[in-house]
C-alpha cells in the first residue's frame, strides 16, 4: 500500500469516530466572547459525568476483577499513548503517597517512555511491537491487570499492550471513548465512555480526557478501598513524606479515634509514624507488635484486625 493510500485508510477509518467528528454548529467559535467561550466548556464538562454513569456497570465488574488479583500479589498497570498515557501515569504515580503502594504495584506505561509525557515523541503510539517490550520488560503476567487507555480505541500502542498482557495471562481492561472499539474487542472487560464529538474537532484532551480521569479515579480508588487501603473514608494508609501529610496523618487519626493529640503522638510513636497502626493500637487497645501481626494476619483490613481484638 502506497503511504497516500495508508493516510486515505486512516482518514476513512478516524471519519468514523464519534470523537474525530466536526460539528458544523461551533464553526465560528473563535468569534465568541472569552466568557461565552467559557460557559460553552464549561457545559461541554457537565456532559461527562452523565456519560460516564452509562458504564457503571462495566467499570465496577472490571475494578472487581483487578482488585481480586491484586489481593493475591498482582500489579495494576495502565498502557496508553498522548494525553491517555500521561493520564495513566499521573494515576499511578498518585497511588504510593495516597495508598502507601508499593511504586510497582501500580505502574503507568506511555508511549515512548518517560519523555513523552512532556513532549510528543513521534510514531511512538502506532507502535504495538513497543507496547509488547514494554510490558514484557515488565515481565507480565497472569496475576496481572493490564488497563489499555485510548479515546480514539484504535491507538495500536494501547491495543498492543491489551493483545500482550491477554496472550501473558493478564486480566485486561480497555477504556476507551468510541462505541465498538478495536480496544474494547481486544480486552477482556471493555469500558467505552461515549461523550461525543469535541469542541475542538478531534481534540480529545477535552472531554474525552476527562472521562478517562474521571474513570481511572475510580479504578484506582475503588481498588484501594476493596483492598482494605482505608477505613471508611479515611486514608489510613497515607504516606507521611512531607509536613502536610504528617498533619494528615495525625488529623485521620483523630478523626477514626477520637483520641487525644498526646495519645495520638505516643501512638504513632510506637507504631513508627503508621496511621492504620496506630488507630489499631487505640482502638484495639493493644501494642504495637499486636497491632502489627493483626494488620498481617488480616492482609491489611483494618475493620477485620478490629475485629479480631473483640473476638
């Protein structure tokens, strides 16, 4: 196939994408006052949400199967090109002062490394032979859960990396932005958020982009939460690596005890600075190795180790 035929192919194949499509409406929105201009975004975002409630459903059985392999040792990763794979990093990267994961428990892979996520780096997304040495650099495996992120759904390193970590073992998950996708087909569970055509054609950094925060928050989250990574809706399992996360920490523990600021002190004291520890030790009433061994004998569950000092 000539390269004028091959672009002819891609311009046939993106005319049919929902998020590629011109609307003839906003033609002349480059004429709008600043304010008008606003107000349309701002009820473009509003449409998110909405769309967002259709694939409940389909995220919740997903996030449900990754959080039953991450229980037995396996790693979340995120697989994406652009703006969907800085995104998949940024979620990542928030996991270990939020959640206290290890940094390889969740890992988000972009296309074309780490110096894409502040430059393009050209024909890195049409690479699906580099999302497979990607991830087999990885070394993934069926313990897995390998989440491909894609607005279009037709990214080929998004795809790549679902085709690899399904042949690996891997639960895989596609999140995309178009009905029917390519990367929906590929995965196992298919999460496709159909927010329609952009205000800027094409540009789907817009409101694709924030369905996929919206749904990448709720991954992440949610597993966390059904992996016994908080108490209620406290972050117990938080990072203290700086001043305002240490006053977190002792805010959360308050909150969860009750205790007072010197019993706090003298609780994260002994339990080294750990806030699930020492709500443990408060509420459990017992010392810190206790609380220690009831936190592993439970894999983490706080309500469980409680439990087990009442039982």
């Amino acid at each position: 196939m000539t390269s004028y035929a091959a672009y002819a192919a891609l311009r046939a194949q993106l005319a049919t994408l929902t998020t590629e499509a011109f609307r003839p409406e906003l033609a002349d929105i480059d004429r709008l006052p600043t304010l008008d201009l606003a107000r349309l975004m701002n009820d473009e975002d509003a449409t998110v949400p909405a769309a967002v409630a259709t694939r409940l459903p389909e995220i919740a059985a997903a996030i449900d199967a990754a959080a039953t392999r991450m229980a037995g040792g396996g790693r979340l990763i995120y697989a994406g090109a652009g703006t969907a794979g800085r995104l998949g990093v940024l979620d990542a990267s928030e996991c270990p002062p939020t959640f206290n994961t290890d940094p390889a428990e969740v890992v988000g892979l972009i296309a074309g490394g780490p110096p894409a996520l502040v430059r393009a780096v050209e024909g890195a997304e049409d690479s699906a032979e580099l999302a497979t040495a990607d991830l087999a650099a990885l070394g993934v495996g069926a313990a897995d859960t390998v989440v491909g992120v894609s607005a279009s759904g037709r990214t080929p390193y998004a795809i790549g990396a679902v085709e690899h970590a399904r042949k690996a073992g891997a639960l895989t998950v596609g999140l995309a932005c178009n009905a029917d996708s390519a990367l929906g087909a590929a995965a196992e569970h298919a999460i496709e958020v159909v927010v329609g055509p952009e205000l800027l054609t094409g540009s789907t950094r817009l409101k694709a982009g924030t369905a996929q925060k919206l749904v990448l928050n709720m991954f992440s989250t949610i597993t966390m939460i059904r992996l016994g990574k908080t108490y209620g809706n406290l972050m117990v399992d938080v990072r203290a690596s700086n001043e305002k996360l240490r006053a977190r920490s002792r805010h959360i523990v308050a909150l969860a005890t009750g205790a007072s600021d010197a019993e706090i002190e003298a609780a994260l004291g002994t339990t080294d600075g750990e806030v699930k520890n020492a709500i443990l030790v408060l509420l459990g009433r017992v010392d810190a190795p206790t609380a220690a061994r009831l936190l592993a004998e439970s894999k983490g569950h706080l309500r469980a180790a409680l439990d087990a000092t009442r039982g």
